[in-house]
C-alpha cells in the first residue's frame, strides 16, 4: 500500500464520502440493474448512481473514482457497458492498521 497515495485519495471531502457510502451499498444508493452476484462482485454500485448521489459532473465523478481505485481503495469491474465499484474492504482495514500502529 502507498499510504501517500491512499492519504492523497481520501483528503477529499467527496471522495472519503464515496467510500462511506460504499461501506453499505444496499443502504446508501438505488438497487443496481445488472446481477452483480452473477457477474461476481456483489456490493458493485454502478458509476451512474454514484454520480447521481453526489450531484457532480460525470467527469469529475470518474476523476474521483480513479483516484480512489488507483490507490487500491476501491475495487472495479466493467460489467457490459457499465463500469462498477465497491470498497476493497482489505486495503481499508490496512490502513487503519497503518494509522493505529505505524503513524
């Protein structure tokens, strides 16, 4: 994990929102279309209804979304045409880690 990169992803108050509500997809955004238990990545919530709850461009929705999949926090799949995301539930626990014990 590159923690400077994991700190740089969430020092933005939408992205660390993002990743809260992806913490409870099921509870945080509309039901997703597609058979996510199907296609292997349950908890998957597709680009269009994160934009749809943070109220921003398509564009800058996608830039928030790289930044937190490149930094190894989120997890994607292209489903289709779709492209899903879901917390990577292990990256988090290993930050938390690095900021109890190592920091």
């Amino acid at each position: 994990m590159d923690e400077l990169k994991v700190l740089k992803a969430i020092s933005n108050e939408t992205r660390l929102q993002i990743l809260k509500w992806l913490k409870d997809p099921t509870e945080n955004f509309e039901p997703q279309s597609h058979s996510l238990s199907t296609n292997n990545f349950l908890g998957g919530v597709c680009v269009a209804s994160i934009k749809k709850r943070v109220g921003l461009s398509q564009s800058t929705v996608s830039n928030y979304l790289s930044l937190l999949h490149e930094s190894g926090l989120l997890e994607a799949k292209n489903i289709g045409q779709w492209t899903y995301y879901r917390r990577n539930q292990e990256a988090v626990e290993k930050l938390a880690d690095w900021l109890k014990f190592d920091l």
